[in-house]
C-alpha cells in the first residue's frame, strides 16, 4: 500500500461523543496500546510520517486519553486510522484509567465501519494484564484484531525467535497474526500496510 495523504480528522475526548462527521463511510482500523509501548511511532513509520510525525507524540505519557482519528489516502482507497488513548501508566490518577474502558466502549459499540484492530505489544516483554484485558474487550466486541510486537530492534538476532514465539502462544494466535515491527528500521512496515489493506478493503465490500 502506498500512501498518498494523511489528515488530523478529529477526535472525541468525552464518553458517548460522536466520531467526526467526515470520517463517516470510511472502513476504519483502530490501534491499541499500553502508554510507551511505541504506538506514536508505529503509526507514524506505517504512514511514512517519521520526518514530519502526524500523531501526536505528548510529553506526559498518559494524560492524552482522547481518540483521534486520521483520514489516510491510499493508492487502493481511503480509510480512518482510529489513534485509542495509551492505557496503564502507573502515575495516571485511577478515575482516569476507569475512563479507558468507557471511552473504548462509547466508541466500538457505534463504530460499525470499523474492521479491526492491531494490538501493539512489546516484544521485550510480552502481553501486560492491562494488554490481555483490551484484547479480551476486542474479541469479545467480535473485531478481528492484528499484533504488531514493537520494538523489535531492541532484541538480538538470536532471542527474537524465541520471543515471538511465546507472545504468539500466550495471545493464542496465529503466527500470520503477528507482525514484529521496528519504528527504527522501519521491520514489519510493507506487512503490515499489506494485511490492513485486506481488511480495510474486505470491510469495505462488507458495507457496500
Ligand atoms: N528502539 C526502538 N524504540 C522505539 C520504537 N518505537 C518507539 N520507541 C521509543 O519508545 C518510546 C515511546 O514511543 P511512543 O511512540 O511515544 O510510544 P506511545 O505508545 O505512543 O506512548 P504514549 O503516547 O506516551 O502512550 C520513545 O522513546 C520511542 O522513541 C522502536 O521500534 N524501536
Ligand atoms: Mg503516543
């Protein structure tokens, strides 16, 4: 997938508020995450923006816990990428890790063009029980959903087998499930773009 433009769309900051109106029609695919697993990053290396970052990258980890949407143009079509807020960061008062749930909900139970998620995870450590609780939340809403293991980097040529194997059997996924990423090296980007535009295009047809 090539992509042609990005666009800031908007984003909903409160529970039950509504998705921007010019992202509607659009197949979307929503990105999880734990605050500081690499999610900024990867979404700005998926969309070729590591010169000129599109999402928004805040200096305190955790305090943006709003969903912003981004209208992307590609050579196959046009969809929304759905940026969710960061989930837990210990220094985040608790009323505001309530909030991550009610946000999520609001939105996937209205949010009928959406044809997946990807699941980021660090490849160093493996799904937290903060992840393993959003990916339950994801598969019990019936969304496909697509790890990418961040920051793979970081890891040696000789542990990195051996990591991606144990995360794919603690999520008991399919291998072609996970994809090992690198906002570094740019590892995992062609795969990635590829599986979303199935999905992407494949939602589309689904919704005429
Ligand atoms: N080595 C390496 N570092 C990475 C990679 N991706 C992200 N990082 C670093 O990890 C830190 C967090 O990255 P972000 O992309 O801001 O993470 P985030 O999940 O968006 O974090 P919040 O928005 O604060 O929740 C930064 O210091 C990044 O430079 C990667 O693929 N490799
Ligand atoms: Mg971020």
């Amino acid at each position: 997938m090539h992509i042609k433009s990005v666009e800031f769309a908007g984003a909903i900051g409160q529970i039950g508020q509504a998705a921007p109106a010019s992202i509607a029609g659009l197949p979307q695919v929503a990105f999880s995450g734990r605050s500081n697993v690499g999610k900024s990053s990867l979404i700005n290396r998926a969309l070729g923006r590591t010169r000129t970052p599109i999402a928004r990258v805040s200096q305190q980890p955790g305090k943006t816990q709003e969903i912003n949407f981004y209208h992307v143009k590609a050579d196959w079509g046009e969809f929304c990428l759905v940026d969710l807020p960061g989930y837990g960061y210990a220094k985040v008062p608790q009323a505001l890790r309530e909030r991550w749930p009610q946000l999520i909900h609001g939105f996937f139970s209205t949010a009928k063009e959406m044809a997946g998620v990807v699941q980021l995870v660090d490849i160093r450590h493996g799904p937290t029980a903060d992840d393993l609780r959003a990916i339950d939340y994801f598969a019990d809403a019936e969304m496909p959903v697509l790890f990418a293991l961040t920051k793979v980097d970081k890891l040696k040529a000789s542990q990195r087998a051996s990591a991606i194997r144990t995360i794919t059997e603690e999520l008991q996924v399919d291998a072609e499930q996970v994809i090992p990423f690198s906002a570094i090296s740019g590892e995992g980007r062609d795969e990635l773009l590829q599986t979303l535009a199935a999905l992407l295009s494949q939602r589309e047809e689904e919704m005429g």
